[in-house]
C-alpha cells in the first residue's frame, strides 16, 4: 500500500516552516516535504519523508508518485519578487514551469485516485500592478479583479498560475473524447500580502523591509530601509497566513465561489514599523535609504485588500490585527530567540 500524504514543496522557507510546525502539532498527516536544500535539523523529526530535489526535475516528482499517494500539495517553492528580477528566465522556469510540473503530477494523481487531488497554491499581492502613487491611494481596498497588470516577473508567475490552476481545474484537455466527467486537480489559492515570522527571514523579497527591520534590530545589527516611511502596504504574521492555507484546504469545495482569495489583516506604513521597532528595540540603529527601483515595485502594490469573498465563502479572519501581531508574536518571540 502505498501511504497517503500531504507533499509540500518550498518546504524549507518561511511558509514552509510554519506549515510543517503546525500540520505536525495539529493534524496527524504524512508530511513529505520537498526543498533545493535539505530540511531544517528542526523540521525533520515533524516530516514523514525530505526529499532534496527541485520541483523542475520531472524523474523525481514521477518517482514520488510512485511511493505515495497524494491527497494535498501546498507548491510553495518560487523565487520571490527582487530575486526574479535578477534573472527574469531562471524565475519564471522555476515559477511556471515548476507549477505546471505539479500540476500535471496533481492531476494525473486525482485521475489514478478518482478524487480530486487539493493544489494549495500561495499567490501575492505582487499579483496586482497600480501604475501611479495617486491610482494607488485612490484605489481602496482592491478586489481580486482589479489592477491585474503586474509589473515584476513574479508578479506575472503568480498571475499566470493563478490561470493555470483554474485551467487545470475546469477545462484540462477539454477536446479529449474523454474529458467528460474526468476527475481533475482540486485548485485553491491565496493572494497573500507580505509576511512576518518570529522564526525566519523571508529571502528575495520586495515586502522584506518590514520583516528586516524587526529582525535586524533585535540582533542589534544596523539596516537600512530600503523604502520610504509613507509606503503602505498590507502585512499579516506568519500564524495568521498559515491558518489562512490549512482553513482554504479544508472547506468543501461547494461553498467555493473563487479559485482565487484576497486575505488581509493590517495595512501600515514603513514609518509605522520603524516606530515600533525604535519603542521595542531602543539600540535600534534603523535608517531609511531608499532604493529607488525596489520603492517601485512596491509602489504598485495595493495599499489594502478588499478580503470579503474570503470572509464569506470559508469564514476568514485574521488572529491578529496590528497590536497583536507586534505586542503578542513578533517582539516577545523575537526578542526570545535572539537573546
Ligand atoms: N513577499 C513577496 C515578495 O516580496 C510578495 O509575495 O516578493
């Protein structure tokens, strides 16, 4: 018999680690975990099987259906926003070429099993593109539809895969003399906004300022902000977005009324977070010097998100607004594991 499990790939970032951290503490499933680099020593113990591989190697993901059957796949491994724009074709085989590789695996697994194999896919804000400061303040809090003109190579990734999902989904070989009624992928997904963990530093990223900030100070190391104060955006802590993947996975796909959700928690500027991390860390030595073409990027991201379809079709909420995330998570448990 061969075991039933939940593949997780990008299993060594920073979604990874706090999706494997509670999957094991509250779920009793088959973890195999997938990374380019081995597995956290931390993390090996809550996993059934790590596997060092990339998800662009097609012989290693066939070999892995051959030991498993896969119930869930949460594909979290992508290069992030300002690693992409390095090398713009490496990110999009890794980012595109690699969804379509699990997709396909996800697919053929849902028609071997007769069940619908769940892809839990996490996309970004960097999903949207606002062309002008003025637009930006102008638009509120953007819907799912609006403003899909991304302006990074990831941004495009995760737009395309997005589309890709729902093909897979719903028309998937739709000429085949046999598609009627054929079994297919299972496609969910989440535009997130940029992320906070107590534990990891995201790496590659264009929403990184807030996350290095906080972490930089309580190592007493000196950073530099790479945006200016007045940038919005809207953030959310590592427990919230975690929840967020394992509540999308578990609704019944009736009450589903999108493949694709807006989630948000709090929307703050760079100048808010320095002034927390100045009131928490009073050796703090934080500066603000801006990179312009990073202050670009961000500036076409939303400065909220309207997160209602989330709200009604699988009873999002965040745990945390602002105060919490700050007061209750991030310092105390940054300042822990520093210490
Ligand atoms: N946090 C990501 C980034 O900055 C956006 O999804 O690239």
């Amino acid at each position: 018999m061969r075991q039933k499990v939940v593949l997780i790939t990008g299993a060594n970032g920073e979604m990874g680690h706090g999706l494997i951290q509670y999957l094991a503490k509250h779920t009793d499933c088959n973890v195999v975990a997938l990374d380019v680099v081995p597995l956290d020593k931390s993390l090996r113990s809550l996993v059934s099987t790590y596997i060092v591989g990339d998800v662009l190697d097609q012989m290693l993901l066939g070999r892995l259906v051959v030991e498993h059957e896969i119930a869930t796949i949460y594909h979290l491994a992508s290069i992030l926003s300002t690693k992409a724009e390095y090398n713009p074709e490496t990110a999009h085989r890794i980012n595109v070429e690699g969804t379509l590789n699990l997709l396909r695996l996800a697919v053929e697994q849902s028609q071997w099993q007769g069940t619908a194999v769940k892809f839990i896919y996490p996309s970004s804000i960097a999903a949207y593109g606002i062309p002008t400061l003025k637009d930006k303040a102008e638009a509120g809090e953007v819907v799912e539809e609006d403003w899909n003109y991304p302006t990074t190579m990831y941004g495009c990734n995760k737009l395309y895969c997005e589309h890709l999902g729902r093909y897979y989904n719903s028309h998937y070989r739709q000429l085949a003399a046999d598609h009627e009624g054929k079994t297919t992928v299972d496609f969910r997904a989440i535009r997130f906004p940029g992320l906070i963990s107590a534990e990891t530093v995201p790496t590659g990223g264009t929403s990184d300022y807030g996350p290095e900030m906080l972490h930089a100070a309580a190592k007493g190391e000196a950073y530099n902000c790479f945006v200016r104060p007045d940038t919005i955006i809207p953030f959310m802590v590592m427990p919230d977005a975690i929840k967020a993947l394992v509540k999308l996975e578990e609704v019944p796909k009736n009450r589903l009324s999108k493949y694709v959700y807006n989630i948000t928690s709090y929307s703050i500027s760079a100048q808010e977070i320095f002034d927390i991390v100045k009131k928490s860390f009073s050796n703090a030595d934080i500066h603000f010097a801006v990179d312009p073409a990073r202050q670009n990027i961000v500036d076409t991201w939303p400065e909220r998100l309207d997160d209602s379809a989330a709200r009604q079709d699988w009873d999002w909420s965040p745990d945390f607004d602002c105060e919490r995330s700050f007061g209750e998570y991030l310092i105390p448990a940054i300042k822990q594991r520093y210490e």
